[in-house]
C-alpha cells in the first residue's frame, strides 16, 4: 500500500506563501502574458488616478463611488493572482519535499583499474562505475550491470513495499536516493549531479517552470479577442454618450470610471483569472498520483486520447499464470495427475509452480510434502530441455511444454495419447498455457495454465468505450491465445507476436488516421513506439531507454496507471471547459445589471431592463464589480481540485457542461448581485 497523503486543498503554509505571491504577481511582466488580467491591471491603475483626482478636484465623480471601483479591481487581481500562486505553492510544496529526499553519501566508485575507491555522490558523474551494498542508499541514477537486489523506493514513490532490480532486463534502473535492502548491486551511472532523475523532478513540479500547452494557447488568443473587442467597444461609449446628452439636451454622460467598470464586468475576467491556475493544478494532481510529466503538452493530450495500447502481461492480467485445472489423460484419476503434478512442483519457486502445489492442496486435499524428508532429487527447469521434475522412490515425475513431454514420452518408448492431444488444443484455443506431466514413459494428463485476467478490468475498459476511447491490446502472445484474452478482458482490439516494428507501424496508423494514441512501457524494445505516442508513460523501474522516449515516468511503475492518467487528462480538459462555460454565462447575465446603471443618466428608458430592481446606479455597478472579484474567490476550490470526473460521452459531458456551468453561471451573478446591492444598501455604502 502506498504511504503518500494527498495534501489538503488549502494547506496554511501554502495559504501564506500563496498571500505574498498575489502580490509579488501584480508586476506588470507577469500580467502582460494574460492580457484578460492585464486590462484589468492597466483599469486598476486608472481608476486608481480617477479617484485621487476626485479626492483633490471638486465637482467631479464622488471619490468614494470611484475609490470603492479602483478598490475591487485591486481585489480582482489580487484573487486571481491568489489562485495561480496556491496552484504553484502546491507543486513547490511537492518539490521541497522531493529535494529533503536529496542526500550526499559516499559512493564506492570503480576506477578503471577495478580499485574501489570513496567519494561522495557529487563527484559522480556519468558512465561511472560503483558498487551499492545492503543498507546503502544508491548515490546517483544508473543501470545494473550486475547483480540483483531488493531496493527499497519509497523514498521516491511512497511505496513501501521493496522492489527487485537486477542486471540484463526490463527492471535494470535504479534511482538515486533509493535504498538496497539485500545483497548488492553494480551499477553504472547515467547521469551527473545536478542532472539526476530526482533534479529534473524538481524542476517540473515547480508550477513556475510550467510550460503553456496549445488548448490553454488558444484560449488565452480567444480571451484576449474577447477582450480587444470589448475594448474597443467601451471606447467609443463615452464620446457616443456625450453627443447623445448635448443633442437631446438634457441627461449626464458616461463617466470614465463606470466605462472601466463595465469593460472589466464584460471581459471574461472569471477564466481569465483562473486559467493559469486550472493547468498548473492538473500538474498537480498528475504528481498525487505519482506521475512526472516531462511536457504539459502530454497532460493535455492525456484528455485528448482516443487509442490506448496496453501490454496485456502486468495491465491487463495480473502477470503471472496460475494453475486453474488438472485434466487426466484416460485411465487416469484427477487425484492422481495432482499428486504428481504437486510433487514435481515442490521445489518450483515460480508463481506457476507455487500455485500448481497450492491448486492440489485446496481442490484434492494433498497437502505440501516435506521436501528434506522425501529425500527427492529435484531436476531444474533449463531453457534446453524445458521441462523440470523430480526423481523419488523409484519414481521418475516430469512436466514441462507439450513438444518437449511428447518427445520425452517417446523416448522413454511410450505413446502420447491422441485425447491429451485434443485436450491441449482445447486449451491452447481457451488462451492457456497447457503443461503436461509425465511419470516414466507415460503421460499422466495436462495441467491448464490460466493469465488471470484483472478484476474489474472489463469494466474499466467499458468506461473508456463509453469516452469514445478504443482499447488495443498489445502481447507476445499467439493470435489465438490473444483473441482468447482479448475476448475475457473486453479490449476492442489486439496486436499479437508484437515486436517492436510492429508496435511502431501500429501507432503510426492510427495516428496517420488522425487519432491520438497513448502507451506504456518499460523496456529498451518499447522505445520507438513510446517515442512515437503522443503520451508515452514509461516505467520507473524500466530502462534508461524507456524512460528518456517516454514523455511522462510513473513512480509506481504501476502499468494500469495509464487508465489514472487520461481520467486526469480529461478532468483538465473538463474543469477548464466548465468554467469557460461559467465566466461567458457570468457575463451575460452581469450585463443586466450594470449597462442599465451605467447608461441611465444618458438614456432613462434603459432603467426598464433593471429586472434586478438594484437601488441605484451607483449601488448597481459597485455590486456588478464586487461580485465579479468574489466569484473567483468562490471558484478557487474548483479550480485546484477540479471537476468532478465522469465517464461519459462528449455530447453528453457538453449538455452536462451547459446545464450546470451554463446555467448555473447565468442565474448566480442575478442572486450575488442583488445580495451585496441589498447589503450595500444597509450599509449606507452606495
């Protein structure tokens, strides 16, 4: 079980660092990259100047009507800029305790000459050789070369559970910072100080680092259209106003400070200001769950996906075949397949073998035998023969694969018979592995070997056909033990004897058809394809290969993690599309409020579209502007936790979206406005 804890969504020493960022944010630099909160800025300052001058100059606007303006406006900034700085103080948060995990130790380094020698960790540096013993921490990112041991991660991921890492396969990475807990481990060094695994995590969880992805892109060019539009729009209203009074002869203009008023009450100033905050927060939870991403374009995509590859060993079955059956050859009782089956398995220490002593147990009562006491000689399974077993009291027990066993038997000048034949085709067609046992020159029966397909699997895999997500199974298995999996696990479709030109020709495909195909990996040979994938996760625990190809790396090395990891695309994609929906729904219906108040005095009969009843124009656009800051105060929490993830349709998820955020962003602002016109009003306030 994991040990990570998900940290609250308002952590106090977040809260205060995220208080003096607001205003470290009001910079100038910083605003211009949002012109949304830059409009806002410049207004600020305006109204800022508009109510000193009414402070010193009489007969102009009332200084407190002008300064309560200047005043909100402020307060607008300050709230979004709060947003963005709680999203980044979460991922900074991240990132201190990451560097506390950092530590300097002494490395046993092999000089060329095989003298060991000490030195610290940061005289280390790439293609260095050192030795890691039992209760020492590894000094620096590197691949076994030799030896296997139990390493301790969870330092890194939060896992307590110890992991096998060993030279010569898929599970050679090691991580600096981690801990061996058994035996030792060579290993050679893959990167140099200050370039580590751990330093480059650093460095991407810190929301400041964070690149902009090109949906958020686009956006921010959609608001700041929206804005430029409006903008010119209130540009032109005074001198319009003005002439209307001199040619009707009567009324009072639009003053400069409700203009502002109104062009910030117009411009999308809700997502404007959360905007920032809603990508840096998807970084966020993509780290709870224990993922780095190497490029928010690839948390972007995450939402986007619509191919998922997943290897079926480890993802979609549980990774280890088990016994699930003993089918006797005739004349041949179960119980005596299975007495023979357990004995040959003894001193098997493979899940497989494990699970043929525990299938004779619980189905035929034969309990585990002593091993020192039957006093047996045990023959080892080798790659040559393929086949293990044991010799005792005369008794010659073997099992192994069917070719192998059918040559065996006929050595031995015995006859295979044809039913045990058709009983492994019927095995081999079902997508088992069949194992035949042997004792002397005749065969006893078939054990039916099962890849026990995942609990709740199908079901997930159901979720994603209902996102429009299409499932393809990726295995080294036959085409016709794989179309068996496939069926039992409910994928859409299956690569089969899958090499790595053929994972790559695959991913090409579908992407040359315009789709967007996610995989995960961990080995050397799933390098091109995870470089081809537009989001590549790749394990922790698997090769240096694997993990510079990939653009994200799992912690946990947890394959299904892939599912996690476009659930969270989605929600980012989701939140921001809800509150893009709110902000435009918001401003439509603050447009019932404050263009009656600010056009009034010019022209009376627009007094009819106050629906609101707000007391007075003055109290009218002083609510419209308060509500438009408290809103992203509200939304904050939404923002950093994000949307509610739901496994449906984009027709569906786009009704969702219009009849709660479109809705709901419509009818709110009337609610809000009136309550603070209403307090306003008690108050003697406007």
């Amino acid at each position: 079980m994991s040990t990570r804890t998900v940290r609250p969504l308002f952590d106090w020493p977040i809260v205060k660092q995220a208080i003096w960022g607001a205003f470290y944010k009001l910079d100038p630099r910083h605003q211009l990259r949002n012109p949304v909160m830059f409009t806002v800025l410049i207004g600020s300052i305006f109204t800022t100047i508009l109510a000193l001058r009414a402070t010193t100059t009489p007969g102009t606007e009332s200084a407190a009507f002008v300064g309560g303006i200047a005043a909100w406006l402020w307060f607008t900034l300050l709230f979004a800029n709060f947003a963005e700085a709680m999203a980044e103080g979460r991922g900074k948060a991240q990132a201190d305790a990451l560097r506390k995990s950092r530590q300097e130790v002494m490395a046993c380094r092999l000089t060329s000459n095989n003298v060991r020698e000490s030195v610290p960790s940061s005289q280390l540096k790439k293609g260095d050789i050192v030795i890691v013993k039992a209760g020492d921490l590894v000094p620096i990112d590197g691949e076994v070369i030799d030896g296997v041991a139990s390493v301790d991660e969870s330092a890194i991921t939060g896992e307590s559970a110890p992991v096998i890492r060993e030279s010569g396969g898929d599970r050679s990475a090691v991580t600096g910072g981690t801990r061996v807990i058994s035996d030792s481990l060579t290993i050679k060094a893959t990167s140099s100080p200050g370039e580590s695994f751990l330093d480059r995590m650093i460095s991407m969880v810190e929301g400041a680092k964070r690149q902009k992805t090109p949906n958020e892109i686009a956006l921010d060019i959609l608001l700041a259209a929206m804005t430029i539009v409006f903008l010119l729009a209130c540009a032109t209203l005074v001198p319009i106003s003005e002439y209307s009074v001199v040619l009707a002869g009567k009324g009072t203009p639009i003053t400069l400070a409700v203009v502002v008023a109104l062009l910030v009450c117009l411009i999308p100033t809700t997502i404007g200001g959360l905007l920032s905050a809603i990508g840096i927060a998807g970084m966020d939870r993509m780290i709870q769950a224990n993922v780095i991403a190497t490029s928010g374009r690839a948390v972007e995509a995450a939402g986007d996906i619509d191919v998922l590859l997943l290897d079926k060993t480890g993802t979609i079955t549980l990774g280890n075949r088990q016994a699930v059956e003993f089918i006797p050859a005739d004349g041949v009782t179960a119980e005596q397949l299975a007495d023979a089956a357990q004995l040959s398995s003894l001193s098997d220490e493979t899940p497989e073998g494990r699970s043929i002593v525990i299938l004779a147990k619980t189905k035929y009562g034969l309990r585990g035998r002593n091993v020192e006491e039957l006093r047996a000689k045990f023959i080892e399974f080798s790659a040559r023969t393929r086949m293990s077993g044991v010799d005792l009291d005369g008794r010659q027990i073997r099992k192994g694969a069917v070719d192998a066993m059918e040559n065996y038997v006929r050595e031995q000048n015995g006859d295979f018979p044809r039913s045990l034949k058709d009983q492994v085709s019927r095995i081999a067609n079902l997508g088992g592995t069949p194992l035949v046992v042997a004792e002397g020159k005749r065969a006893l029966g078939v054990i039916y070997l099962k890849d026990i397909v995942k609990g709740g699997i199908r079901e997930r895999f159901a979720q994603l056909r209902q996102m429009g997500i299409k499932t393809v199974m990726i295995t080294g298995d036959n085409p016709l033990t794989a179309a068996a999996i496939a069926a039992e696990a409910g994928v859409d479709d299956f690569l089969a004897e899958a090499t790595p030109e053929a994972k790559l020709a695959l991913i090409r495909e579908y992407q040359a058809g315009g789709r967007l195909v996610a995989m995960t990996g961990d080995g050397t040979n799933d390098s091109p394809a995870l470089a081809q994938a537009d989001v590549a996760v790749a394990m922790n625990s698997g090769t240096q290969a694997a993990k510079e190809a990939g653009n994200m790396v799992d912690l946990d090395s947890n394959p299904t993690k892939l599912i996690e990891i476009v659930e969270i695309g989605k929600q980012l994609l989701m939140t921001r599309g809800a509150l893009t929906t709110f902000s435009i729904a918001n401003d439509v219906s603050k447009y019932f409020a404050i263009i009656p108040a600010a056009f009034v005095g010019t022209y009376p009969e627009l007094n009819r579209l106050n629906v609101m009843a707000l007391a007075t124009p003055s109290s009218a656009i002083l609510s419209a502007v308060i509500f438009n800051a408290l809103v992203i105060v509200f939304l904050i929490p939404l923002a950093l936790r994000g949307v509610r993830y739901q496994s449906v349709g984009a027709a569906t998820l786009l009704r969702n979206n219009l009849v709660v955020y479109g809705l709901g962003g419509f009818v709110v602002p009337f609610v809000g406005i009136k309550i603070i016109d209403l307090i306003l009003v008690a108050l003697h306030l406007a």
